[in-house]
C-alpha cells in the first residue's frame, strides 16, 4: 500500500474524519497518473472553484466529511483498476465516511445500503463466510475503484455538495479509467450511477463489461426494474475477469489456503 494509505489508515482509527484542507491542497498526496487528469484544463479550474468553496464554507464552521477527499485513488493506478464501483456522495455523519464509496470503519455499525451488499455477497458464496468488516479497503487494494461522484458532503446534509463541481471531475476520472487499454468492470447501480454509462463508450480502451442493477439502498434493493438483491454482480465480474486473463477479487474477505 502506499505510503499515504498508511498514514490515512492510522488517522482514520485515531481522529475525526472532517476535512481540513481544500481537494487542491490535497493533490500532491496523489500519483502523477492521478495529477495529470485533475491538473489539466478545465478539470484543474473546476477543483480551484470547487476548493474555493470549500474553503469558504470550512471558515463558516461548517463539518465537511471527509478528509482525504481522494483516498479511492491511493490504491491503485488507472492501468491497474480491474472494478469500479460508483457511489454517489459520503456518508454525513461523523466518523463514517472515509473516501471509499460504500466503506465505513468497522467500529461503525453497518449502513443498510453496506448491509444489503453484504447480503448479496452471502447469496452468491454461500459456502464462504459471511463478511464481517464495514472497511472496504481491502477491494480497493485488490483494483475496487470505489468512487462517489461527489467526493465531500456536509455534516447531516445528503447530497449537499452535489452539482457544486465534483460530478465534473469525477467524470474527468471515470473516463480516464474507462480508457485504459486493459479489462475492466463497471458496476452500475442505481439511476444517478448509470447515467455515467455514456462516459464508458467514448474513447479506444480495453474491454469493458458493464453490470447494471438497482442501487443497494433498502428502498430499491427488492424493486423492479432489476434488483439489486440476486443481481449475481460479483460472481459475474469474477468471471469475466478470469476469461479476459484477470485475477479473481476477493469479495467476502476469506483467507484462502493460498493467501493464508
């Protein structure tokens, strides 16, 4: 793992996860792969805006989650993401969000959108044990892009950062990803997520196989059109990995005899 996941780690565990420096200020803790896609054009003046922002509002006293805006991108290169899963923005409450969509610490009780994920993950390997730990940073370590599409939210405000920039560059990265010449997984869940799958087309990248379903929330995780409990995603992309030449992912975080 890189050095600043480390560190983020241990912060994580021992202090609060406000943020307290704009996203531009944050950027030398990123690869120059990483750089190179925020510092260009108009991407690099939609995060100075954006960082203007939110500077302003950190000076109002207002508690922004979460601190390491760009911790997604720690784990891994662009050629070297093998799944990318798409939020849509942090968790709001304290001590949750830690910039990996869907992850909370362990220490925090499970949300019910990471519940219903870790339902299906038990209905498509029933002889593996269920999966006990909220953080997901050991998908993220395995090639799991787990990106929100806005990558900051106010204390008990959803979505109260949407439309304020981010969704420009994250675009600015999902297509980045989406264009490199190797294999990959996006999995799509929800309406906001899928309405990024036009961004998938543009561009001469690798194969791409693009799964789709409801968003794991309680609210629609059941519902037509597709549901997202018994979708059978994570079975699927392990599949697809292996016959393009890809390492399966470890979903359910079981030690096998072979990793042991």
């Amino acid at each position: 793992m890189p050095k600043e996941s480390t560190e983020q780690a241990t912060l994580f565990s021992t202090a609060d996860n406000c943020l307290l420096q704009p996203p531009i200020d944050q950027l030398e803790r990123l690869s120059p792969t990483w750089r190179q896609v925020l510092e260009t054009g108009d991407t690099h003046d939609v995060l100075a805006s954006l960082s203007s922002f939110l500077a302003a509002r950190l000076s109002a006293g207002a508690e922004i989650y979460p601190r390491f805006v760009f911790r997604a991108l720690d784990y891994m290169q662009p050629e070297s993401v093998r799944v990318v899963i798409l939020g849509q923005d942090p968790y709001h409450g304290p001590n949750q969000a830690q910039g990996l969509a869907f992850s909370v610490p362990d220490q925090c009780r499970t949300p019910p959108s990471l519940r219903n994920i870790f339902k299906e993950l038990s209905l498509e390997y029933p002889n593996e044990p269920l999966r006990r730990h909220n953080e997901l940073s050991d998908w993220a370590r395995q090639g799991v892009l787990l990106l929100n599409t806005a990558l900051t939210v106010e204390h008990a405000s959803p979505a109260s950062h949407a439309k304020r920039g981010w969704e420009r560059i994250t675009d600015a990265l999902i297509q980045r990803v989406a264009q490199a010449p190797h294999p990959k997984v996006f999995m799509l869940w929800g309406a906001h997520a899928q309405s990024k799958e036009a961004l998938l087309t543009e561009g001469p990248g690798g194969p791409l196989l693009i799964l789709k379903a409801n968003h794991p929330s309680p609210l629609s995780a059941t519902r037509p059109p597709i549901p997202f409990m018994g979708c059978g995603h994570f079975v699927q992309a392990n599949t697809w990995l292996e016959q393009h030449g890809q390492a399966p992912v470890n979903w359910t975080g079981a030690i096998s005899e072979t990793n042991a």
